[in-house]
C-alpha cells in the first residue's frame, strides 16, 4: 500500500530510520564522559638546601652560631647537628668560623 508520498510502508519506515541510523554514531560520540571528568596532576617542588651563618658570638667554651636552615640537621667539621625547626637556630660549638666545615645532614 502506498502513502501520500507514494511510499509503501517499509520504504517509508527505512526512509526514516537511514537518517537516525546516521545520526545515532555522532550522539554516542560525543556524549561519552560529558557527566563527568577527571585528571591526574603532579605537581613537585624542589627546594635546594640552605644554611646561613647569621651572626657568631663568641662564648665561654667556643662560639654560638646563629643560623637559618631549611634542613633537619648539618654536619660540622664531622659532628651531626639536628634543629628543631626550619629557620633561625642557635648552636655552640668549640669551632672558631674560619675553621669550620659544613656539610648537608640527611
């Protein structure tokens, strides 16, 4: 049986459903992950070691060394130093400062 466009019913149904056949891959495309998003990001930050020698002192038994360090602790001339905290620090050693040798502690 034809139609007004002169059609018959299956003719017409696949007239139909060719376009949204078509369509349905662009659809499923482009809706994929648009609910939702994710990302992984690393952000490092490298911070080199410091050690001032703010201002020495000298002491009954040695000097005092006011120091600022960003590290846990330092060796000097072969002795381990630990700090409290990052920042300004005060220690005594029997050292005098043209004779002292600093290295990074761990």
């Amino acid at each position: 049986m034809l139609n007004r466009n002169g059609l018959s019913g299956r003719s017409a149904c696949a007239a139909v459903a060719a376009p949204l056949l078509l369509v349905l891959p662009c659809i499923a495309g482009s809706s994929v992950g648009t609910d939702s998003a994710s990302v992984r990001v690393t952000l490092r930050v490298v911070v080199p070691p410091v050690f001032n020698i703010l201002r020495v002192e000298r002491v009954a038994g040695g000097y005092r060394y006011h120091v600022w360090t960003n590290m846990p602790s330092a060796h000097f001339n072969g002795r381990l130093v630990h700090f409290d905290h990052v920042g300004e620090s005060t220690m005594e050693l029997p050292t005098p400062p043209d004779a002292l040798y600093v290295a990074p502690g761990l």
